[in-house]
C-alpha cells in the first residue's frame, strides 16, 4: 500500500529529550517468535516506512531481537529503540546487555528496562548489593544505554516502590479501558509518574485483544492516549496490515473527552477480570 505522507503525531517522552510516535511497535506478535524472519522483517518494516520511532523488543521475547538486528541496517538510526533485563543481578544483566547488543546489531539501547517488576523480593535484589540497577547505571555511564526504565502489568505498589527508591526516565504499564474497575494502574503509577516527569508507555492497551470483543481497536487505542501522562502505546503486530491500521488510527487520533472515557469503562466493567488477567489476585 501507499504509505500516507501525513507524519504520526508525536509526544515526549517524559524528560528524555525525545519524541516518540503515538504508536509504537511492541514486542508482542509475530516477533515474539522463533524462524518467522521474513514475516518478522515485514511487519518491522512496514513500521518503519509508516514513520513508527519508539520499538519494542526484550531477550525474553524469543527471536525478537534477531529480528531487529536482520533487519534494521542502516535505519537503526531511524528508530529509539527500548530492550529490558529480566536478571536481577549486576553480573547476569551486563551478560543479557551484550548478547542483546550483538544479537540486535547495535551498539546502544535507547531504553534499557527492569523487565516485570512483581514483588518486593525482586525490588531487593535489583536494589541491593551486586543488584540489577547496578548494570543499569554502569550501561548508561559506558553510553551502551541512554535512558533507564521500568516495566510490570502485575502490582501498583511494586512499580510505585521502585520509582520512589530511583529516579527512572520511564514506566511501561499496562493501560486500558478496564483498568479503573480493579488495581488500577492510571490513578496510581501514571498520576506519580506525572509529578515526576517520567514518560509513560501504554501496553495490553487491548488485552491481548480480549477487549476487542468490547470496543474497537480504535477506541482501545484512543483511550489509552487519552489518558493524562501517557506518552505512546505499544502494540504488538502479526502482519504489516495490523502496522497499517495502528499507524492510521494513531494520524486520526482526536483525544477523548470524559465522557467519553466514562462509557467505554462502563462497557469493560462486566468482565474487568478478564481484561485485567495480567494483575495480581486480589
């Protein structure tokens, strides 16, 4: 298809200096995969000809990041591209680092991230001696990273409690239209994420598509960017026609009024549960 030459709106990202699409390309989908490569490159590449800045990858996410390195080339230069540790340790994390580097074929993250913060006991391991936050700090002096952040869909408090104990330049949250019904996250780390200027990246904005059975793609994209702090949503694509359809919902965005948001958390309130499979019980 023709690619429209009309931009995708763009927002800080918190303090970091940068701008990022509305629409980012998450680590879900088909890169979260083994031996998919030409289907990988081409939803990849379909983001980066749409004019998609911010990618999502992770070593937890299969051939993900094997992906990017077959594919981005030169365009590395195109995109602010975000990784995670899911090591709590100093030592396991700058190994994750540099296999993470290699296999993407760069020579630096844009974002490096505490992968699926969940309990306090992964909050004392990353925070005590020989901890994660140590690699963290140690890669952004070497410039191997550029900006520190979060991640976790499973606790308020936990998020909440890491970012009082350091200053992260992020938080990736998941976000969506049932959120308020349970645990919320949006009254909670996207308020104190807000006071401290952190940016603030939206994920399950659908659930996995579970929520589509509710609202449209549209509206769970809609709301999530309607959400005061948000900075962009993350989506996870299978083909460059789900690229394409994100990348126009994101150019025709208009934000959402109260009221609006009203109503499509009132038609989510039924089976808030299911569309929030990813908190804790409780």
């Amino acid at each position: 298809m023709s690619i429209p030459t009309t931009p995708i709106p763009r927002r800080p990202l918190g303090s970091t200096g940068c701008n990022v699409t509305l629409f980012g390309l998450g680590g879900e989908g088909v890169l979260r995969t083994w031996d998919q490569n030409k289907a990988a490159a081409s939803v990849i590449t379909r983001a980066l000809d749409q004019g998609v800045t911010y990618c999502d990858t992770a070593p937890a996410y299969a051939g993900s990041l094997d992906y990017y390195g077959a594919t981005l080339g030169e365009r590395r230069a195109q995109i602010f591209l975000s990784s995670k540790t899911h090591d709590r340790t100093r030592d396991g994390s700058l190994r994750l680092l540099d296999e993470s580097l290699r296999r993407a074929r760069t020579d630096h993250f844009d974002l490096w991230q505490l992968h699926d913060l969940r309990t306090l006991d992964d909050l004392n391991r990353i925070f005590g001696k020989g901890g994660a936050l140590e690699a963290l700090v140690q890669a952004k002096a070497e410039g191997r990273v550029k900006h520190l952040g979060i991640t976790g869909h499973h606790d308020s408090a936990i998020l909440l409690e890491a970012m009082r104990r350091f200053a992260f330049d992020s938080v990736l949250v998941a976000l969506n239209a049932a959120d308020v019904h349970r645990m919320p996250f949006i009254s909670t780390v996207v308020a104190a994420a807000a006071k401290q200027n952190m940016g603030v990246i939206a994920m399950k904005v659908c659930a996995q598509k579970r929520l589509l059975a509710r609202l449209t793609m549209a509206e769970s994209l809609g709301y999530a960017w309607s959400i005061p702090g948000v900075s962009l949503a993350i989506v996870g694509c299978e083909t460059p026609e789900e690229v394409d359809e994100n990348a126009a919902i994101a150019r025709a965005f208009q934000p959402l009024s109260a009221e609006q948001m009203r109503e499509l958390e009132a038609r989510t309130s039924r089976e808030a549960r299911a569309f929030g499979y990813f908190k804790r019980e409780g």
